[in-house]
C-alpha cells in the first residue's frame, strides 16, 4: 500500500504538511485516536512505532483489550440485481458467496 506504515498488524497513514515542513499521520481502521509525526521519514516511523508500542502498553495497564484493524468481518449494501448475479456464480462455480465477493475484492486491489 502506498503512503502506509505497518507495525504489529497496525497501518499508518503517512501525509505531509508543507506548512508545517512536518510528516503526520494516524493509525487507519480503529476507533482509538492515535496519531505520530516527524520532520523526516525515518523519524515519522519511528513516532509511528513508539505510538503503537504506547496505546499497547496503556491498554495493558488499563485492562483494555486493544482495537485490532482489519477483523476480516464488513456488511455491505449492493444492488438486489448484483447479488443474484453473485450468488448465480457462487453456485455455479462451487463456492460459497463469502469466498465469490473475497475473489473479487481480491482481483480488484492486486
């Protein structure tokens, strides 16, 4: 992924504000609010890396499970028409519509 950092299971958005001449970012695909910066790309990973290590370390201390990004589980909304479409390959191809919508996602990111 492109402009992403990864740590423990963990991404990273990485963005630049010219204003500031400072690299930032946030962890991407939880609720908590954690957020790193740098003035240089080595050191943004480095914040991004101790910000990880910290919220890990807090939620232990506080007895907090941590968020984890990326559970493998999303519902989605598609056109009644699209997901007869869909659930006609399932079958016909032999597999669950799980596995079908998985295999297009799949193709549509790589």
């Amino acid at each position: 992924m492109k402009n992403t950092l990864n740590y423990k299971g963990y991404y990273g958005s990485v963005e630049f504000s010219d204003e500031d001449s400072l690299f930032f970012g946030r962890i991407i695909g939880i609720n908590d609010r954690i957020i790193y910066e740098g003035d240089s790309v080595q050191s943004l990973r480095q914040d991004f890396i101790d910000s990880v290590n910290d919220y890990l370390e807090v939620c232990a201390e506080i007895g907090k499970e941590p968020e984890r990004a990326y559970k493998g589980t999303f519902n989605i909304r598609i056109n009644p028409e699209l997901h007869r479409q869909l659930a006609i390959y399932s079958s016909v191809c032999g597999k669950s519509l799980n596995s079908a919508v998985e295999e297009a996602i799949r193709n549509y990111v790589n």
